[in-house]
C-alpha cells in the first residue's frame, strides 16, 4: 500500500474519531445512528494511522506531499 493521506488529513480524521468516541461513550450519540458513527470512527482512526485510504486511490486522489528530485544540470 502506498501512502497516500497527507498529515493535515491524518490530524482532521483522528480529531473528528476522537470526538465521535467521546459523544458516543458520554451518551451524547446513542441508538443505531451512535453506533454507525462509531464504526466510521474506527474506519477514520485506521485510515489515519496506517496513511492509506481506499476511496482515496479509487477516486485517484492524494493529499501527501511529494517529493521533488533535485536535478542539477
């Protein structure tokens, strides 16, 4: 798997698991919309952690910088 989510990117989807996780686990989100947002949490922290998101490389979208060569001719 090549990378391909950015730092800003990983920070927002860890931010926005971490918020769903506290909402669900105070009681603030219950019922089947609670654990629904719960499992894209997961999904969001995962993906954040491992820098690779699937739809990114269907969609053939990337938000990692890259590198430029250095060419000195």
């Amino acid at each position: 798997m090549k990378k391909n989510m950015g730092t800003a990117d990983k920070l927002i989807r860890l931010i926005v698991a971490a918020t769903i996780a506290y909402l669900y686990y105070n009681g603030t989100l219950t019922s089947t919309l609670g654990t629904l947002l719960l499992i894209v949490a997961a999904i969001f922290a995962l993906t954040a952690l491992i820098s690779f998101c699937p739809l990114y490389t269907l969609m053939g979208i990337t938000t990692c910088a890259t590198k430029k060569e250095n060419k000195n001719v």
